[in-house]
C-alpha cells in the first residue's frame, strides 16, 4: 500500500520502519532532516509536507506530539486536507484530546476522508519490535479496511467505539502506567530507607500480584539509573493535562492522576522533563535524601 507518514520521532521512526520493512510504499515528512533522511536510506521517499503525502498516498498516518500538530498537519496549510482524493483514509496514531479528534475527524468528512483515532502504548522498545498495543476509535469499516497496516507495528489491535474512543482508552492507559511508575519508585525508595536492597525486593515481588508490565519495564531503568527517553516526561505530562481535562468535562474525579501530574511538575521545573517518565524516581529521592542503588541499602 501506498502509504503517508507524517512524524518520525522517538515513536514514529521506528513505525515507519516497520512499515518499510513489510513492503510498503512510504512517502515521508518530519522537520529533522536526519530522520527522514534515515527512512529515505531504508527506501522510504521524502515528501514536503502532509499535502504532497496524502495526494501520493492511499493510506496517511500521522504520529505527532499533540493536539495542535495534528490540527495543522490535518487541516492547515499544505495539510492532508489540501490532498483530498478518493479513497484515501487518514490515520492518526498521536495520542492527543479526544475532542480535537472528534474535531478534526469532523472537517476531513467535509471534503470525503474518513479518520480515526489509533493512539499507541508500548514505548521505543515495542515500537521499535513492532509489538505495539493499538487502540482505535471511528468507522469500523475503515477500521477492519486499514487493520493489517496497523498490525504491521502492533502486538494488539484493539476497536474500542466510534471516533475519539481510541483516544479515550489512551488516556485510561496513561492515567494506569503513570500512577504505576509513581508507586514503583515511592515502593523501591521504602525498600532502601529501611534497610533492604531495593534490587532483592525487585525480585521477590515481580512475579506475585504486584508485578506488573510497567514494574518489568521502568524499575529496571530506575535501578540502572537509565533515564535515556523512551517516553519523555513531558509528553507524559501532556497526556495527563488531557486526562484531567477530559475528566473535568465529564465530571470523573481524578485525584491520583492530578497528584502524579504535579510530580511531574516538580521534575519539569527541576529541567527533568525530556528524562524517561521512570525519571519520577527522582521526585522521591528529592524527598528522602538518597540515591536509589541496587546493593546498596540506607545504613
């Protein structure tokens, strides 16, 4: 399939790649000339912007940091909207407010291109393996029409409802694994003030009801002190501002969300947020004057 792909970042490179890999056609855009460079190498084709991939295209994904880039790239100048032909199908792979989805969802039906929501979980390393939970909002046709694309980079491929439900489940998921890695690192940072190796304790909870994908995949990083990004902080503070202002409008209290929001604040303002958000370990050491280091209790 000939297929637009608009955003090759941490995320998106990766997906791209994987789409490559299984023998589609690639037309590509991102403002780092390095990374589209990178794609043009793996035999993707470089495009100026989203209009010239969506008239090259029959399929146009986008993987984009937030609300406001998908609006431009949809809908503003040189967007996918100025592409307009028949039988292409926009994808929007971004995770980002469900009402701008519905928004821009919305317009692009004006001039006959149908849109979904596919928000994704997974981080670098399932993108990277193409092992990526997907979870999808819009017309179930479309849906189960573009399914083996997304399978391409997905472990699961999950319909969930109508047009900015995929975004709804993205927030429940980001709400999930922010409060996880909070309790993670409060956990490990208990272990070492009392005297116990946090490392043992690592390994003696993992496998019983507290173990969990997040504990697998952020207390190791924790342990390493391995902060290299795979989900910065501040798009995970991005996601959060939109589950809160998703909750409000709803009226869904969301008193733990609001809480690892604000220490996620603390560590923005402490110049931490484009760490991996296991980089809330650093909140708790902030608090309890220690280091956290595997062999190494609090004396």
């Amino acid at each position: 399939m000939k297929i637009g792909f608009i955003g090759l970042g941490i995320m998106g490179r990766p997906m791209a790649k994987n789409l490559v890999k299984a023998g589609h056609e690639l037309y590509v855009n991102d403002f780092h000339k390095e990374a589209v460079d990178d794609l043009v190498a793996q035999g993707a084709t470089a495009v100026a912007n989203a209009k010239e991939a969506a008239l090259a295209s029959e399929l146009v994904i986008t993987m984009l940091p937030n609300s406001p880039h998908v609006k431009t790239v949809a809908l503003g100048e040189n967007g996918i909207v100025e592409g307009a032909h028949e039988g292409l199908v926009y994808v929007d792979m971004s995770s980002i407010a469900p009402l701008v989805s519905r928004e821009v969802h919305d317009e692009l039906a004006k001039v006959g291109i149908p849109m979904l929501d596919a928000p994704v979980s997974g981080g670098e390393p399932k993108a990277i393996d193409g092992t990526l939970a997907v979870m999808v909002g819009g017309d179930k046709a479309v849906f189960e029409q573009v399914a083996p694309v997304l399978d391409v980079m997905a472990g699961s491929v999950t319909y969930v409802g109508a047009i900015g439900a995929g975004n709804i489940a993205k927030l429940a998921n980001q709400t999930i694994v922010a409060v996880n890695i909070a309790a993670c690192a409060e956990a490990f940072v208990l272990a070492q003030k009392a005297g116990v190796d946090p490392e043992a304790v690592f390994q003696a909870i993992r496998g019983g009801l507290a173990g969990s994908t997040v504990m697998d995949a952020k207390v190791p990083m924790m342990l390493a002190r391995n902060f290299a990004p795979g989900f910065r902080i501040n798009l995970h503070i991005k996601d959060l501002n939109n589950v809160l202002d998703t909750g409000h409008g709803v009226n869904s209290p969301l008193p733990l969300t609001a809480a690892v929001r604000d220490m996620m604040s603390v560590l923005q303002g402490d110049g931490f947020d484009t760490d991996d958000h296991s980089g809330l370990l650093k909140y708790y050491e902030k608090l309890s004057d220690i280091e956290l280091r595997p062999g190494e209790p609090e004396e």
